[in-house]
C-alpha cells in the first residue's frame, strides 16, 4: 500500500507535535483550506511523493529514544487506510500515537475508514485551525477552538474526554 507524504523524509523528528520526542509522518493533501494554515503547500493531494509504508515501517523499526509517531499534514485522515497500517504496526512496537486532523472527533466518527483509524490513535487534535482563535501559549495546536482528545477513552464512552493537562498555558 502506498501513502503521499509532503517530505522527502519518511519520518521527522520533533518536540512540539505532541509529548515527548516524536517522529512526524508529514502526509500529503488536505481540504480544509484553513485560513492561517502553516502548510499550504500540503492541501495538493497530488504533490509530494508516493512512497510505500513498508519503507515507512522499516523506518519505524530504527526509532529508539522516541516516544511515539505523530500523523500529520495535510490531514493524515484523507489517507486513513495507509495511516491506519501505520498506526497499528507503530502502537504494535510500543509507540503512541497522535494524530491531527482539520474534522471535529464527531465527523471522523461519521466515517467508516477514519472511524477504524481512531482505533489506533491516541491522541487525536482535532478541528480547524482558526486564525481568529489563533494562540502562540495553547500546547500542541494552533487556535483555541481545537481538543486534544483522550481517543481511547472517548471512544469507549462515546463522548469527547478532553486531556486537561494540555489546557495550561505555556
Ligand atoms: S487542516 Fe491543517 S493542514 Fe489542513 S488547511 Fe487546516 S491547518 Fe492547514
């Protein structure tokens, strides 16, 4: 199976796409065309490169000191068959997952492929970016009006847990 990634790295290293030292899977394609976006460059769904998750994988086989993998984009959830994959052979070598999506928890739930990704996430940063909400002392995320979610726990009760510890400022 095949996934566009925006970088010519398969994975990035980095301290602010959630806890920890992570390792960013930048994905390709994003239609929310958010105002403010950071990374415009990647709503092409038809720039950046193809590459096999298979050599994603292997890539996932060398990490040590990181924590986890982070799903990211563009919207990694438009290509949720191959992130899923990914997710499920990362969490499977004892890393956690976080994923950012532009879709509230409540729409990716609509979906039947988004829906199984969530099983494999569990961070999930949801929602727009929204320059009128926008925060530089908000964690992890760009404006105010996005969650960081408690996918495990919100899944099983079928209701958003937010995680409180991110509310502080910086
Ligand atoms: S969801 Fe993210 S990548 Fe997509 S337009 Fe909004 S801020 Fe940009």
């Amino acid at each position: 199976m095949k996934i566009r990634l925006a970088t010519k790295e398969l994975l990035v290293d980095s301290i602010v796409d959630g806890e920890g030292l992570r390792s960013v899977i930048w994905t390709q394609g994003c239609s929310h065309h958010c105002k403010g976006c950071h990374n415009p460059e990647t709503w092409d769904f038809n720039a950046g490169i193809e590459v096999d998750i298979e050599d994603v994988k292997r890539e996932i086989d060398n990490l040590s000191l990181q924590d986890g993998i982070t799903l990211s984009g563009g919207d990694p959830f438009f290509q949720a068959e191959a992130c899923t994959e990914i997710a499920q052979y990362a969490k499977g070598k004892g890393l956690n997952v976080w994923a950012y999506s532009g879709f509230t928890f409540e729409n990716l739930l609509k979906v039947d492929d988004m829906r199984e990704l969530l099983k494999y996430v569990d961070v999930l940063v949801d929602g727009p970016f929204e320059i009128n909400k926008k925060s530089l002392t908000l964690s992890y995320r760009g404006s105010s009006n996005q969650r960081i979610i408690n996918v495990p726990k919100s899944l099983k009760d079928g209701k958003v847990h937010q995680i409180k510890k991110y509310d502080r400022k910086k």
